[in-house]
C-alpha cells in the first residue's frame, strides 16, 4: 500500500493500529463516529492491511496539532511498538498538518479513511474510465498534503530576508504539475460522459426501460446482478468489489420484454466528497435510471444507517426522486426466526429530502439460493406499468402485470420467536449480528 514504509517486506501483510475519535453529538464536521471500528478493519482488510489493535478516543474537539491530543499520541505510540505495527488508520479525515506531526511522533506511516478508501479504490478500478476517475481523485487529495512530501527540504528554505527557496519552489513545480494532471483528466472525463450520454439517448429512443443497482458497498449488489442476468461480474465478500459500471440486458419473462440492468459502485459511511464528484460520471447510470434496486443487506446490525448513507448520496447526485424497489438481500444469513414473514411488503424510504417518506415495495431475496428473484422481476414488470408512456415499453401491451398499490396499512415485518406479531424495520438492526 502507498500509504506504507518500504520498510514493510512485500509479503507481509502490513499490522495497523485502528483509531475512532468520538466527538461527541456536538461536532458533527470531522464525520461520523463508529465505536466498533468494524468498517475501518474492512477498509483495512480490504487494502491488504491486519489490524492488530483498536484504539478509542474521546474528546470535544480535535486536537489542532495532534487530532487525539498528546496524551492519546504517546499511548497509540506505545500500542505501535508493542505490537510492531506499519501504519496508524483513523477512521475520521485529518488534516494534512496534523497527519505530518502523528508521524514524527508515532514514527510510522499515518493515513485516514478517505486515503484508505482512495487507496482500494485505485487497486480496484479495471476500466480506462475507472482508472481516471481515481486518479483524479487521489491528486485532489495528494495536492492539499504536498507539504510532507517535501518535508526533507525544509532545511533549504533559505536565510532571512529570503522568500522561498529550493524546497518551496519544489513544491509549487510540483503543484503545477499536479494542476496540470487534473486538468487533463478532467477533460478526458468529460469526453467519457458525453460518450455515456449518447449510449444513454441510444437506448431511450430504444424505449429501453434502465434499471440501476445501488446500494451500501458489500451489501450483494454484483452477486444479485449476476443472478439476475446470468453474467459473470467480479463480486465478492469484500468492500467496493465493484467500482466499474457494467450493464447487461435483463430478459423479463413475465412482460415478454427486456431492460437494460447496470450494477454501480457501492456506497459508504462518509465517502470522501471528492471521490463522488469524480466518479459521477459512472454515479450518472443511476440518475438516468428509470427505476432503482436499492439493495439492502438483511444481515447487517446497522442496515438503518446503511440506507439512510445511501439516501443521502442519490440525493447528491440528483437520483433521489427516482422510483425504488428496497431488495433486502442475504435472507441466507439469516436465522429461522429473523426472517420475514412474507416474501414481500411495503416500507417507507428512509430520509428526509426526494423520496424520503415514500412507501415503496419491499422484496426479500437471497442472491446466492435465488429465492425471492422471481418475486423481484415481477415487481419490476409493474415498476414498468407505472413508468410514463414514452419510456413504458409494455404500455399498449396486454400480457402486463395488474399493477399492485401500496397497502394502506404495513405490511408484514420481521418476526422472532419471542414476539410473532412482528419487529419493525427500524428494529432490525438490533437482531442478533450476522456475519456478512
């Protein structure tokens, strides 16, 4: 990893120390607090790292210098040694200063979650879009933090009565030539999307209905795509497995139609501003889309969270007014007496702006066994029904599904033994946890 001493041998995974800060509810700035740290060892994991440790610290405010304070620096150090660790990982952005002075205090590499998610982002993209994407990206985020790069010539900054020096002009060359990268990239881009948009009004003068995947990275989406198009997409038990948009036809059996079907990159719990601007040319399949499969994993102890970070990103991107189908995934995972009464009900969409406060439907599925896939095809037949007539392809045709409307009243819930009648939506994130 290019956030690791070279120091590290190439085989050995790279042991990092993992730091949460809890900020309390009063400083809401430097992102959300995780007091497990179980999505930071994901990242981690994912980026070829162990995590050997796990370190919590609480305080009002970041420490200016040090983000956990002086006191919290000498124990994570302490922690370094002990288990002779690589590198430091904070689950929260810190500033390019205080990353330069946990360094020289804890004397190894320190990255935070955005660079963490940068990093596998770069390991992962396959396509020419995809690359670019992450390089831009990743020189957005190098170009604030080029003062540690070149904190070896410091010393050469000349005497007084000296502007500068070889060490800062160093650095400006060096910011130019990023500028300059940026710019390139930028343009490159923007030629990709005009590309896209014109496959995209292809395929609306088609009358092809486009259905997009989205989803909380790991929640199934590439597994559920390959299920239901038979194709062979990468996908695996791991964070952003998928970056690249890939598109197939769907042939729906009950409408005699087909759609066009797009598994997008997944979402996550404070996804670096900067990472969505540069990848909304791929984010832009799911705000063209006519129809969203908002995949949902069932398993997951905090799949309220999940969602609502998956409402707050479409509402960025401008998709949060599209129609949705909630697919709560890995029914597999779950216990006999977690799973849901009836394959399929109603719920409203989380949030406060778009569609927050719909009542969408709800289906419950299982990518890996294939239960509840017919239930979902026949939903988007009649997702397809309501669709206005220039982009309904099943509009004059008589084989169409009766369109259902959603129930006054909820439908069924989840279910224990404890309590039949029913646990709500909102307290399934309390079942007992399943490992995903």
């Amino acid at each position: 990893m290019s956030h690791l001493s070279s120091a590290t041998p190439p085989s050995e995974a790279a042991r990092a120390i993992l730091v949460g800060v809890d900020f309390g509810r009063s400083n809401k700035s430097v992102g959300s607090f995780d007091p497990t740290l179980d999505e930071l060892a994901l990242l981690a994991e994912s980026a070829g790292d162990t995590p050997v440790a796990r370190v919590i610290a609480r305080r009002q405010a970041p420490d200016a210098a040090l983000f956990v304070g002086s006191g919290k620096a000498d124990e994570i150090k302490l922690l370094v040694q002990a288990h002779q660790a690589h590198t430091v990982l904070f689950d929260q952005a810190i500033s390019p200063a205080q990353q330069r002075n946990l360094e020289r205090v804890l004397g190894v590499p320190v990255a935070d979650r955005t660079a963490l998610i940068l990093e596998i982002f770069a390991a992962r993209a396959q396509s020419h879009e995809g690359k670019l994407q992450v390089e831009l990206a990743r020189l957005q985020y190098l170009a604030t933090r080029l003062v540690r790069r070149w904190s070896h010539l410091e010393r050469q900054s000349g005497g007084i009565g000296m502007r500068g020096g070889p060490g800062e002009a160093q650095i400006e060359l060096d910011r130019r030539m990023i500028d300059d990268r940026i710019k390139t990239i930028k343009d490159k881009l923007k030629k990709v999307q005009r590309q896209r948009s014109t496959q995209q009004r292809a395929r609306s003068r088609n009358g092809v209905f486009r259905v997009s995947l989205v989803g909380y990275t790991n929640a199934g989406k590439s597994t559920l795509f390959n299920a239901l198009v038979k194709a062979r997409s990468y996908a695996a038990d791991q964070l952003f497995a998928t970056l690249d948009t890939t598109t197939r036809s769907l042939y729906l059996e009950q409408a005699g139609a087909s759609v066009s079907l797009s598994d997008t990159v997944g979402f996550i719990r404070d996804l670096p501003h900067k990472l969505v601007e540069a990848f909304r040319a791929t984010l832009q399949e799911a705000a063209d889309a006519d129809l969203l499969l908002h995949v949902v994993d069932a398993a997951s102890p905090v799949l309220d969270e999940q969602m609502l970070e998956v409402e707050r990103v479409l509402e960025e991107i401008g998709a949060a007014d599209i129609p949705q189908i909630l697919v709560y995934n890995k029914q597999d995972l779950l216990e006999e007496d977690q799973r849901p009464r009836e394959p399929m009900d109603w719920l409203e969409r989380p949030g406060q702006g778009g569609g927050g406060g719909l009542r969408v439907p709800r289906v419950f599925v299982s990518s890996l066994d294939g239960s509840g896939l017919d239930l979902l095809r026949e939903q988007i037949v009649v997702a397809m029904q309501r669709a206005p007539g220039d982009i309904n392809p099943l509009a004059n045709d008589p084989r169409g599904l009766k369109i259902q409307e959603a129930p006054p009243v909820e439908g069924g819930d989840f279910e224990t033994e404890e309590n039949p009648g029913a646990v709500s939506p909102g307290e399934a994130a309390d079942l007992p946890k399943t490992q995903a």
